[in-house]
C-alpha cells in the first residue's frame, strides 16, 4: 500500500464493503475481503490524518494581523 493513493482505497474499500454486503461470498473469502477491508481502512485514517496535521487556518486577529493555527476538527 506503499505507493496507493487515498482515493483508490477509498475506493477498494467501498467495493469491499459492497461485497460483505450483499452476502453472497463464502465465508473463507468473506474473511480474506475483511482483512483486507480492515487494513484500506486504517490506510485511509492514517492519510487523512496526515493531511489534517498539515491544513493550517488563516484566523485573522482583532488588530487585522492574519496568523497560522493548526486544523483542529
């Protein structure tokens, strides 16, 4: 997963989760698309939360000075 981006396993996420869904696996391979659902799953979180630690908010200061916070959801 070195190389994927965000939105290809959001992606393959979503399809994962569609296939668990529709129930009509069996479940050796239920099993396999649930771990590997599970890993895109802390892929995706740990992106987005490296992306989150780099947004900055411009705030403007009562004296009209615009500094730099960190994103703080």
């Amino acid at each position: 997963m070195a190389k994927m981006t965000f939105e290809t396993a959001l992606k393959q996420l979503e399809e994962i989760v569609a296939q668990l869904e529709s129930g009509n696996l069996p479940l050796e391979e239920a099993l396999k698309k649930f771990e590997e659902g599970t890993k895109l799953s802390k892929f995706c979180s740990q992106k987005l939360e490296e992306t989150e630690k780099r947004i900055m908010m411009l705030t403007r200061q009562a004296d009209g000075e615009v500094t730099e916070t960190p994103f703080e959801a």
